[in-house]
C-alpha cells in the first residue's frame, strides 16, 4: 500500500530545519533543551521525531487478538468472592486474578487459601471453558496453587484444559515482605520442584512470574521495573535448569507482570521493551525467541483517595496503554480501591473500562501499532539499553537476590523515589483532584463494609532485608486533608487562609485562584472573595473571617506600591503568605511581616506542612 497523500502533495514537504526556525520564533531564542523532557532514567524525549521506517513490529500478543479482560477476586468472605467472580465472567471478563491475603495487591483484603474457601470461590466456575486463572500469592499462601490444582484434579478435568498461570514468585515476595525462610539455593530448589510438580500433572503454565510490580508500587523507574523483571526471571530459568527442566521447556513456564501508569508512551514502550529484553535473553541461552506472556496491572501508585473518580481516566489511559504496548492479559484496578473494597459498581466500572477499548475502540486489532512511530522506537530502545545495563549491574552483583540482600535494589529505588516525591510536593508531577485542583467538599464514593482480612502466619523468617515499600504518591497530601477533616469534626469548620486580594479583578484574579488551589490541596479551605476597597477594608474583612493565615494576591505592579502596607494591616496572623515569587522586594515584604513566599516550583508540600504547624502554635 503506498503511503503517498494525493492532496498532500499539493504542500512542498515540510523539514526538520523548518520546523526548528518555527520554534525558536516561538520560544523566542531560549534554549531548545526547553523543548526536552526527560524520564526518571534520565531519559532524554524530543518534542518531535521523524518516522521509523525500517522498525519491525515487536512479536507478542497474536495480531488481531484481544488481551484476556481479567477481574480481581478480592472478598474475604468465599460466598461473596464467588458471586463477584460469577458475575464478572456472566460480563464480559475472560480471567479471573485470585488475590490472596497478605499478597502484593490484596490491600487489606484477600481470599483465605484453605483448600476448602477455594473450592467455594470457584463454585460454578467452568475451570476448562477457557477461563484465565491468575493468582496474587504471598508466602505464606503459596500453597493455594496446589490446592487449586487438587481441585482441578476433584473435578476430574484435564489440566492441559485449564488456563493457570500460578505467580509463582518467591523473589518478588522477598522484595515486597522483607523475609524468606530460607536462603536462595534452598528456596531455588523448592521453587523448581514446585513448578515441576505442576507440569508433571499437566498444566501448560506459566507457573513462574517475574513481577515488576513490586518496583513500580516503590516509586521506581521503568528501566528498573524491566531490569528487576528480567533479573528474577533469569533466576528462575536457572533454577528450572538446575532442576533438569530443559531451557526451552523453563522459558514457556516463565510469565511477566508489569504495571501500566496514565504516562501512555513509556507504558507503550516499557511493555514492548520486556518482550526485547526477555528475547536477547532466549537467544543467549541459544534458543529461538518465541512471545513469553506479559501481563500487565493498571498502577497503584497513581490512584488517589481524593476525588478518586479521576482515577478511572488514569486508569483508562493505563488500560490503552497496555493494550497498544501487547499485553496479553489486563487487570484494571476499580477506582474506589484506595478507599477500601470496591462495590459491584466499581468493579462493573473497571471491567466496562476493558470492554469499550477491546470492543468499541477495537485497540486489539492491529499487532504493535506503536511500530514505526520515532518516539516509541526511540523509547523502547533506550529502555531497553538502560534496563539491560542494570539488569548487568544485578547479575555482577550475584544475581537479583544477591542484589536485594546487599541492599543494591533498594538504593537505586530509593533515589527515584527520593525524585518523585520531590516532585509530587512541588506539584511537577500533578496528581489531579489531589495536589492540584482539589474539592474540599467531595462525597466520597460508596465501599463495601468489610472488616480487612485476617493475615496469614509467615513461616520464621532465616533472612531479613530491607523491604521495597508499596505506596501511592498522593498519599502526603491526603494526610493533610486527612487532618483537615479532623479539625472540621472537632470544630465545625475546616482551617481557613484568608486571600487578602489588592488591587482590581485582573490584577488579583490569575494569584488568587493559585493561592486557592495551592491551600485547598493541603485541605486548608481558601474562600474567594471579590477585592476590597482600600487597605482597612481589608485588614476589616480578615478580622471578621476568623483566619488564622493570610495570603497576600495580586500583581508585581501592585506588590510594589500596596503589599507591604497591606502585610502591616493584617494584625493578628499567625503566618502571612504572598502569592508570586518577590524579587527585589523580598527584604522590605519580610519586614513588613509576609513570612512566605508561594509560587510555581516551589515546595507546596513543606509549605502546607508549614501551615499547620502555625496554626497549632496560634
């Protein structure tokens, strides 16, 4: 098919120089590096790129298939998870992922792994009709696959019909709990043997999973997230080896699980670049690379307690995402998860999330559609090439468990995260309806009343390490709100910043809005008002509104005739804001009594912390 446009060629051709002389009138001669972002890799993104001609698409997912749509089973209850697993599946879900307590995912909640609880779960669930089984296991409920396979066994089906993938991980729980019961040769050979045992009664697998989660859930990056991945499924293609499982027999057993975030292009390119990795590694082994199954889980450590509906375009996003990166699997996290167990509402709202994409959209219909594209094939390959040097870094070191029990992981984990928070509390990295444009009044959306699950006895732990933490980023500014609650509970009223506006609408207007939006995050409520007539009027208004803080809004023209007088007026403030950087006038603003300075980039984070450390002295 040729690609020539009949009416473009009506246009001369337009060129890179072009383009470039247009943007230098535009940002009007400053640095082009402007233009340039860059990942937590210290990834370089041009702003624009010319087409990959000679790429190939990247083997995965069969072209035109659609990812499995799976659904979570998280109800502690047995009777409850089975009516949510019944239903998902009467839906439209094509798997089910059973979270089991204590696991990376469960949040609190999880099914019991008894052999009889599992038998309840999956009551009239049709095992051999081409449902996908996945499992969210912690070690002490690693025992559940085996149960699951009796119960295979009890209902007299044939394994080889049974879809299981059985998240095998004993790496990935060492990272997540901080403990094993035993060292890594021993654990390696029970690993091995239990794999074996599993593909000895029948079951096709995979039964291992390389679970990248677990460093994205910390705050990592995504070469990391890809090294750690490849790393502990290198540790298991030799622990199958040592078992005398035959290399190509180990790779078919080996699975990935990756998280899928609302940054579409990396998710896109962090996807296809598994599969790039995981192939050098076939080839080195001397095999013939074949398509290893990718599943991919939308992320949680970009969900949000506050205005949590915003979760579901993140998680929209992130579904897109992974689909058009060729996951073979999805699980979309219901966007009430935060704030406890989803109801069947959520849970409806994420699976419909899947449904339109693969049906309505039809994103499953070409193979790697990001092939070609300059930006993709630029960031897959840097990926790739940052995550194989680190993976390097893991195997000099020992091999990733080696790498976990000196710490290794953890500090280059602990350095992107350090950035990532930074950024999150100096709102460069903006979490919607959270840090940035907030609603202190928001009805929180409805959960299930469920008491969390009761956790499972770990075995004594023979090592401990530092464990990879599971957070989200929001969570420093929901504390703040949090406290904000607490004082409108106690008190009646929310902690209040008076917006001291000078001058005209227009010259306050543009401040005064950030202001709002920059106090609301912290959950300390701004109410607007339309300016004041002279300085006392001011001074009068802060009086009567009972505020204890006070921020200053309004032009630099008007800051320098107005602001210091207007910072004199404000008498009985226990902490006095401006709202723009101060320049010049810094030392006479400070005499005058502002005490702080807010403004783009600054620390909003410390500065809300700030806050209510005045207000606890007043």
């Amino acid at each position: 098919m040729s690609d020539d446009l009949t009416l473009g060629a009506e246009f001369p051709t337009a060129t890179r120089e072009q383009w470039l002389k247009l943007v230098d009138g535009a940002i009007k001669g400053a640095p082009f590096d402007k233009l340039v972002a860059r990942t937590y890799d210290d990834l370089a993104i041009e702003p624009l790129y010319p087409r990959a001609g000679d790429a190939t698409p990247v083997a995965g997912r069969a072209p035109g298939a659609p990812w499995t749509l799976m659904q979570r089973v998280d109800h502690p209850d047995p009777a409850a998870a089975n009516a949510q697993a019944l239903q998902d599946l009467e839906n439209g879900a094509r798997g089910l992922t059973l979270v089991f307590a204590g696991s990376v995912s469960a949040n609190g909640y999880g099914l019991d792994p008894s052999p009889e609880l599992l038998a309840r779960v999956l009551d009239g669930v049709a095992l051999d009709a081409g449902i996908a089984i996945d499992f969210n296991l912690s070690p002490p409920t690693r025992d559940a696959v085996r149960h699951f396979a009796a119960l295979v066994k009890s209902r007299k089906l044939a394994p080889a019909a049974v879809d299981l993938r059985a998240s095998i991980n004993p790496i990935g729980g060492f990272a997540a709990s901080g403990t094993s019961p035993r060292p890594w040769p021993a654990l390696a050979q029970g690993f091995a043997a239990m794999v074996r045992e599993l593909a000895d009664q029948g079951f096709a697998g995979p039964f291992a999973v390389a679970d990248g989660r677990i460093i994205h859930n910390a705050a990592g990056s995504e070469a990391q997230e890809l090294a750690f991945a490849i790393a502990s499924a290198v540790e298991y293609l030799r622990a199958l080896d040592a078992g005398g499982v035959p290399l190509d027999a180990a790779r078919r057993m080996i699975y990935f699980r990756l998280s899928a975030d609302a940054d579409q292009f990396l998710t896109i390119a962090k996807l296809r670049a598994v599969r790039r990795l995981w192939a050098r590694i076939e080839e080195a082994c001397g095999l013939v690379p074949k398509p290893a199954h990718v599943a991919a889980e939308t992320a949680w450590r970009t969900m949000t307690r506050r205005d949590p509906y915003v979760n579901m375009l993140r998680t929209t996003i992130a579904v897109a995402a992974a689909g058009l990166g060729g996951a073979d699997s999805i699980t979309a996290l219901p966007h009430t998860a935060p704030l406890g167990l989803p109801d069947a509402f959520a849970r409806r709202l994420a699976r419909n999330t899947q449904l339109i994409l693969l049906e309505e959209s039809n994103l499953a219909r070409v193979a790697d559609p990001a092939a070609g594209s300059g930006a993709i094939e630029h960031l897959t390959a840097k990926l790739s090439a940052t995550a194989w040097s680190l993976f390097q870094e893991f195997e000099a070191a020992g091999g990733v468990w080696a790498a976990l029990e000196r710490g290794f992981v953890q500090s280059k984990v602990a350095a992107v995260r350090e950035k990532r928070l930074q950024a999150v509390a100096r709102r460069k990295d903006a979490l919607t309806g959270t840090s940035d444009f907030p609603h202190l009044d928001e009805t929180p959306p409805a959960v299930l009343d469920v008491p969390t699950a009761a956790m499972p006895r770990e075995a004594a732990a023979a090592i401990t390490i530092e464990a990879l933490p599971r957070l989200r980023l929001a969570e420093p500014f929901e504390r703040l709100r949090d406290a904000s609650d607490r004082i409108l509970g106690a008190t009646g009223a929310r902690p209040s910043v008076f917006l001291a506006n000078l001058g005209k609408l227009a010259d306050f207007t543009a401040r005064a809005t950030y202001a709002k939006n920059f106090f609301e995050a912290g959950g300390i409520a701004a109410p607007a008002n339309d300016g004041f007539a002279s300085i006392d009027a001011m001074a009068a208004a802060f009086k009567a509104s009972g505020a204890r803080l006070a921020c200053l809004c309004s032009s630099d023209k008007i800051y320098a005739t107005d602001a210091a007088d207007a910072a004199k007026a404000l008498v009985g403030a226990a902490h006095v804001y401006l709202a723009g950087r101060p320049r010049d006038l810094e030392p006479a603003l400070k005499s005058a009594g502002v005490g702080s300075f807010i403004f783009v980039g600054c620390d909003v984070l410390a500065t809300l912390d700030g806050a209510y450390t005045f207000l606890a002295r007043s």
